[in-house]
C-alpha cells in the first residue's frame, strides 16, 4: 500500500504554508518528519482565503517529490471579508449567489485539474449565508416547490449540488477529464443538511469522499462529539459507498491532552481506511505529536495485519436525518460495538435505531418486517416517540406520560436469568441521572433493567417479543453523557443483550470494543481526567480455549467456564489498545 502496509500516511498543508515556503524550511521540516513516520502523500493546497501562486506551488510540489512523496490537491472554501462587505458569512465560507466567489472557485479548480490528478475539498465546502440574494434564492426555490416554512435545507441542498457540478467540478475536468475529485465530510454529521452537504446525492457526482474523524475536547468546544465518532463515522461513510471513502482526516486542535490527539488516529485506524490524513503540516511540524504518533504507527499497523472487517450493531441513518445527536457514539464509549448504515440492515444480526432513524418515513414497517423475521432491535425511547403516530403501538405496550425521574438505584435481571430463575442485582450508581419514564404494561413487555426511585421501579431497558425476534427500547439519560455514570451491571446487562460475534464486556463505561469478522476485536480504554487502570470481564458465548494476543504472541487462559459461555479477565490501561483473537475448542 505504501510506507505501512495496512493504510497510507498522508499529510495536509495549507495555502498559507504553499505561500510562505522555502526550500530551505521545508528540508529542515521534512527531515522532523522522517525522523519518527514515513510519509507517502501531501495534499497540496493552492487557496484557502487566498491564491498562493503557482510558482509557490510549483516549488513545494517539487520538494516534496523529491523525498518521495506522492503530492495531490487541496482546496478550502474560505473568502476573506472585504472592506464593504457586510454579509455575515461564518468563518468566511463562500457566498455562492456571489459572483466574484464562484469565479475564484471555477480558477482554482481549473488549476489544479491542470496541476495535480486529484485534489480533495476540506470540510469549509457549505454555506450559512443569508444576504439578500441567498433569502431570495431560498425564496423562489421554496415557492417552487410548495415549502411554506422558510426553511434552507432543501434550497441548501439544492444549491451546493449545482455548485459543484457547474463550479467545482466541470471547470477541473475541462483541463484534465482524468482528474479525481474528492469531497471531504465534517465530523458534524446530523448538522449537514441544514447547510447544504448532501452525501446521498453528491456522491453521485464525486469520485470520493473523505471522512473527518477529528473529535476535540468533549467538554470545552462547541461540537461536544464523543470520541468513538473517529470510528462509527468512518463505518457510516464506508457502508454509503463502499471503496470510495479515501480515510479520515484528524487533527491536534481543541485539546489539551496529548492521548486525545493519539485516540483519533487510533479509532480512525480501527476502522481500516485507506489513508490516514494528518491534518495539518504547519501546526505538527516540531511538536511532540508526530513523534507521539509516529510511534504508535508501526504498533498499529501490527495490530491491523490481523483485523477483518468491521462488524457490530448496525445503526441506521438514513440520509439527510437529524435526532438524537451522537447518541450511538455515547453508547460506543461504553463498550457496545456499533457501526453505522445509511440503508436499512435488514441483514445485519442486530440493529440500533434512534430519533434520527426516524426520519426515514417508513422505518416502522421495516423494523416490523426485521423482528417479526428473527431479527434482533435495540431502540432508543426518542425513537419510539418519534414513531407513536406511524405504528410503533404495533409492537409494544410503551407509551410516553412526559413523567422522568432521577435514577441513582436500579434493579438489574441478569441475562442468564431464564437458566436459573430471576437473578436480580440492585447497583447503585455513582450519580442520580434524569431519564425519560416509558409507561408499559407488565408481562406484555418486560423490564430488564429498572430504576428504583423509593418504593417504586420504572423501566429503562424494556423487552418486547414480536413474531420470532424481539424488541428492547433503552430510556437513555437525557444528557447523554450521564451514560458513563452508570453501574456496571447496568451496562453489563445492555452489552450482553447485543453480543458482537458472541462477545460482550462487563466492565466500567469508558471502554470500547471494536469487532471484527474473522473473530477478532480491539479493546480500547479512553484517557480522561480520573480515569485510572480497572479489571474487566471478557465474556464469550460457548467453549473457548483461549484468547490469543496476535501481536506479542502470548495467549490469556479462561478465568472459568459455564455451560453457555467463556470468560476470561483483563486488565484496562488508559490509552492502551489491545487485540485479541478468539481460539475456539
């Protein structure tokens, strides 16, 4: 593949560093560089906010070459504003009813069609415009087609599609029909529709696209993304087009721990890209993340060698959807293995669907035909809110009274219970959570997991049967957060209703498990403040002989077997990941 055998390692660098570039700093950069990675490509960008020249561009290109590495485009969509211009444009993205903007888009495309045989679009390709002739644009889009709200998504969505046709991406094939032109995605993903990205359809105009898996501080920055989104948002982009998702892009800002930069290569590795984009060459030229980095990268690509495809509980988001913001990625972080679908997976073995699942309008008859057939659903309760009116009634006795209660205690029944009779737990958690009270009537569904408020219990994980599968809507804590405050029975008792390849974890919240189809699977545990070494369990449906260590060639030996499964024991080190493969009897 290159440098690393499992993924290339790619650099971005922006039109400010093409403008002010020497031969001379460039040597000395790139010798910081080779020193801890090997590089094999350099997106080269000739225009963010402004035209580097092609002379600037020309000498960076041929450094580069020169040291061997592969050099392709980059754009970003910025315009600076002017003296007179009183358009509110956020971080100075383009105005696209603006003549003069779409003219420097068309001559910096054209250039590099004639520069470069691909170049990609970072993520500033949107627009939140609303000058006069944006709201008249949307204005006379909405009234020809019978919008009556004033709404922008769909003029938005309509607008950035011709664009890129007619601006982007003709002017480029024009020099050079063979160029390839990829389309970069923000981390931002239920937000994309309001300003214009339009994955389901510009992927029909595109040759690639490109994932950001850059996460930031969860707690300081605006974008609150759980990290498991460097992960779950590559398997959603992977899964909309298989084979044309280039890698995830990530980079070291917003963030003042140093694993938190590392997790988002990390992830983005475990989703098995074809290229892992550092973005960008000027803010890591002489920090400590590229040595940081760098020696984690052969470490990866070792662990890689013996990981096959993604697997893990389908989460179904359909296109241009919008709910519960990142609820699945929440759940990733405390160790349920989920990958993510715009298309319905009525094949996959389990699926997860939230608020955002609802926008599909028919995804009531859908989920009705995959459980009435054998198939497996975990829901969130905003998804049965959001389906009360379409028939979800056909499926459970759950409704909603707007009643929620502070859940600190619980009542957990253990999943073997059926074998043994009712083994029941009572965790208490470590804070009182706010969550959503879904009304059911006993012994029509089922509860699973209870909160216990005094002398009363309602249910947070709820059981309904239908036809031959079944059902269980999780009450998910309002701030979704709350989900790492809570006992680990309770957690346990989720994971173990939604087994990966017969795997599920009894551990603290905080730990992923990343799975694969050849009987693999990564553990990881994060790096937060507090967070300090743990004990888990490893549980594993049926007789294992062991769990083989593929990388340091050792082996962890059962802690003891029942009649239905294996378990093992392991130790969780904050920030250390760890490949196992099952050896089965």
């Amino acid at each position: 593949m290159g440098n690393y055998r499992n993924f290339k390692l790619v650099v971005y660098f922006v039109a400010g560093g093409v403008k002010r570039a020497t031969r001379e700093q460039l040597e000395q950069d790139l010798a910081f560089f080779g020193r801890h990675m090997r590089l094999d490509k350099v997106y080269l960008e000739p225009y963010r906010d402004e035209f580097a020249g092609e002379e600037q561009f020309d000498l960076c290109k041929a450094v580069f070459e020169e040291h061997g590495v592969e050099v392709s485009g980059g754009i970003t969509t910025t315009y600076p504003t002017l003296p007179g211009d009183d358009r509110q444009r956020m971080f100075n993205t383009f105005c696209y009813n603006d003549e003069k903007m779409l003219e420097q888009l068309r001559e910096v495309s054209a250039f590099l069609g004639g520069k470069v045989k691909e170049f990609i679009i970072d993520d500033f390709y949107f627009t939140n415009c609303t000058c006069e002739k944006c709201r008249a644009g949307r204005d006379a889009f909405n009234a020809a087609h019978g919008i009556a709200d004033g709404s922008w998504e769909r003029y938005r969505l309509d607008l950035m599609q011709r664009v890129s046709r007619e601006y982007m991406i003709a002017p480029a094939k024009a020099v050079n029909p063979d160029c390839s032109i990829t389309i970069k995605y923000p981390n931002w993903a239920e937000s994309y529709q309001e300003t214009g990205y339009n994955p389901a359809e510009q992927r029909t105009v595109f040759d690639n696209l490109y994932t950001g898996t850059e996460t930031r501080d969860p707690v300081t920055t605006d974008q609150h993304l759980p990290r498991y989104l460097s992960y779950s948002l590559m398997t959603y982009f992977e899964n909309m087009w298989p084979g044309h998702n280039g890698g995830g892009w990530f980079d070291p800002f917003d963030m003042h721990i140093t694993e938190h930069y590392l997790e988002q290569a990390y992830l983005t590795a475990f989703s098995k890209p074809k290229e892992l984009m550092m973005f960008c060459f000027q803010a890591l030229a002489n920090t400590m993340n590229v040595p940081a980095l760098g020696f984690q990268l052969d470490r990866l690509d070792a662990v890689l060698d013996h990981c096959g495809a993604p697997v893990g509980v389908a989460c179904y988001l359909p296109d241009n959807c919008q709910g519960e913001d990142n609820v699945q990625d929440f759940l990733g972080m405390v160790g349920l293995p989920v990958v993510c679908t715009p298309y319905f997976p009525e094949d996959a073995k389990a699926v997860l669907l939230t608020r955002s699942s609802a926008c599909d309008s028919d995804v009531v008859e859908k989920l009705e035909r995959y459980v009435a057939a054998g198939g497996r659903a975990l829901v969130t309760h905003g998804f049965v809110e959001a389906t009360m009116d379409r028939g979800i009634q056909r499926m459970t006795s759950i409704r909603f009274a707007g009643r929620k209660v502070l859940a600190q205690d619980f009542l957990v029944e253990q999943a073997d219970s059926r074998m043994h009779g009712r083994l029941l737990t009572y965790p208490h958690g470590e804070k009182a959570v706010l969550v959503t009270v879904p009304e059911h009537r006993n012994n029509s569904s089922w509860a699973l997991i209870k909160t216990r408020v005094g002398q009363e219990s309602y249910g947070m994980l709820l059981r309904d049967t239908y036809g031959k599968g079944e059902m269980l809507t999780l009450a998910v804590p309002d701030s979704f957060s709350d989900l790492y405050h809570l006992p680990v029975d309770v957690l346990s008792r989720l994971r173990a209703a939604f087994p990966v390849n017969g795997v599920h974890l009894e551990c603290e919240a905080l730990i992923s498990m990343f799975a694969y189809d050849n009987d693999t699977f990564i553990l990881y545990p994060y790096v937060d403040e507090g967070t300090q070494p743990s004990l888990g369990r490893i549980h594993i449906a049926g007789q294992v002989k062991e769990l083989a260590l593929p990388v340091s060639c050792r082996s962890v030996k059962p802690l003891y077997r029942t009649e239905r499964e294996t378990v093992f024991e392991f130790r969780a080190m904050p920030g250390q990941y760890v490949l196992y493969r099952i050896v089965r009897e």
